[in-house]
C-alpha cells in the first residue's frame, strides 16, 4: 500500500524484501523495507504516517 502512495506522491521507491515470503513458509510477514532516494526520506515518512492514521 506505501508503495502506490508513494509512487503516486512521485517518490521513486522499491521494495527490498519482495521475494521475502517465498522464502519463508509463511503467507504473510509485517516488516517489508523500502529504499527511496535520502532527499524524498521526510516527505514519504510523512505520507505513510498519514496512511497509517
């Protein structure tokens, strides 16, 4: 869900931990990482803290 949000704020973002549950025999685990440029930090922390609410 962040990573839409983001992209469509136009924060360029990617998702580390994508083939995590492929590797876990799990359908499912909280934690996913995104990497975005340093200068968009602020405004994504922002954006996925307004998601969150």
């Amino acid at each position: 869900m962040a990573l839409g949000k983001l992209e469509s704020e136009g924060i360029r973002n990617f998702l580390i931990d994508k083939f995590l549950p492929l590797t876990h025999a799990t359908a499912y685990i909280e934690g996913y990482r995104l990497q975005l440029d340093a200068p968009d930090v602020l405004k994504a922390k922002a954006i996925i803290d307004s998601i969150k609410e």
